[in-house]
C-alpha cells in the first residue's frame, strides 16, 4: 500500500483499517484520500471509495523512533519504580548479605551491654533500698531511739520494700545474662559470616570502587578480629579434651 504523498513524498503511516479516510497533506497543503492502493489525490469528481464507519484519525508525517515510543509508553504507564533495578543498583544480593550480617553483628553485640545494665538496675534497686533504710536509721538515733527500737524499724523496713525479692531478681538477672552468652556468641558468629560472605561478594566484578573498598577493610578487620578473639581465647589448646 502507498504512503507516500503523490505530490511531495511526504511519508504517512496508514493501514487497510483506514481506507476511506481524507486527510490533508502537512507539507504541501495537498487533500489526499486513502484508497485500496494507499494515498491518492483527493478527486471531487470521482467515486468516492469504501468508507469505514470509524472516525478520521491525524497520521504524522515523521515515523515515529522507537526511543520515543519507549517513552510515550513509559509517560502512559507512570512514574512506576523497577524494584529490582533500584536492588542492582544497591549492589544486589551482596548488599542484602552484607546488610543482614551487619544488622546481627550489631544486634548480639549489644545484648551483653543490655544484659549487664539489667543486672546493674537489679542490684542498683537493692542499693536505693539500704539507702534509704540509712537515712531512716540517722533519723531514729537523732531520735534517740533505743537499738531495740532501730533494729525493729530496720525489720519492718527491709520487709516493706522486699529487700529479699529485689536480692533474688538480681541473683536471676546475673545469672540469666551468664546463660545467654552462648546465644549472643553464636549469633555473633554467624553475623560474621553473613558479613564475611558480602564482603566478598563486593570484591567481585561488576561492583563500585567504593563497595570494593568496603569489602576489603571489613574482611580484612573480621581477619583481624577473629584472629585476636582466637588468640585471646587460647585457642583449641584451651579447650578440654574429649576425657577433660
């Protein structure tokens, strides 16, 4: 089928759906038709062809290029986001381990300092009673009460306030805090790992030269760390052996 304008050539995009459409040329002003054979000059006089029941449509003069219509799609779809090109340029799946080994490290080496400050606010409160339990007691000999007196107002104080349940929640959060060492050690362990695993992953092609350097001070610092634990620890040669 014919798409170019008899008269000046100018280029149109038209199809078998839009035979019996009149349009008008955009370069030299020519009315045009489309016929079974494609664009002709529009004659008054002759028999008018078959004519679709559709509206006209405007036809440009210019193919349009396809990076123009990955953008008129791209208009029409939305500001959408691609997920998964914002997880690549994130550093992908490197990152995500890197991510999730870091979010261990920093959440088991926290939980002994939280541990120790718990078992701090146990004996603390232990203290706060005796403190006050002294100050009662300067005001009883400024009284000038007898020791019988004071040491039956130090009774009923310390049982009062429960001296005995606060003493037994600090004996049980210092020996709690103890018990979870293991878990904290071993969730330490495997955040290593995780942080050991991105690490190297960063040092493959394909990533930043910041994410290399990364990779490489922190595999280099876990080498480090590791190597001082092990040593500080004694080593296998400061475990028991299987007969103690």
């Amino acid at each position: 089928m014919n798409n170019l304008c008899p008269t000046c050539g100018a280029i149109y995009h038209v199809a078998p759906k839009d035979i019996g459409r009149r349009i008008k040329c955009k370069k030299c002003a020519t009315a045009l038709i489309v016929s079974d054979a494609g664009l002709e000059v529009d004659d008054p006089n002759a028999a008018p062809p078959r004519i679709l029941p559709t509206p006209p449509v405007e036809v440009d003069d210019d193919p349009p290029s396809p990076r123009s219509v990955r953008a008129g799609r791209s208009a029409m779809a939305g500001f959408g986001i691609d997920p998964i090109q914002i997880f690549r340029d994130f550093g992908g799946l490197a990152t995500l381990v890197f991510g999730f080994g870091a979010f261990l490290v920093i959440v088991f080496l926290f939980q002994p300092i939280i541990g120790t400050a718990a078992v701090e606010r146990a004996k603390g409160a232990v203290e706060r009673v005796d403190l006050e339990w002294k100050t009662s007691e300067r005001k009883l000999r400024k009284d000038k009460k007898t020791e019988e007196e004071i040491g039956k107002a130090r009774e009923d104080f310390y049982k009062k306030r429960d001296k005995d349940d606060l003493e037994e929640t600090a004996l049980h959060e210092s020996i709690n805090n103890r018990r979870a060492r293991w878990m904290e050690m071993y969730g330490m362990m495997f955040g290593f790992l995780f942080l050991m695993v991105g690490s190297l992953g960063f040092l493959m092609p394909g990533h930043s030269l910041v994410r290399r350097i990364l990779g490489t001070v922190v595999l280099g610092a876990q080498i480090l760390i590791i190597f001082l634990v092990f040593a500080a620890g004694g080593g296998c040669a400061g475990r028991p052996g299987p007969l103690g």
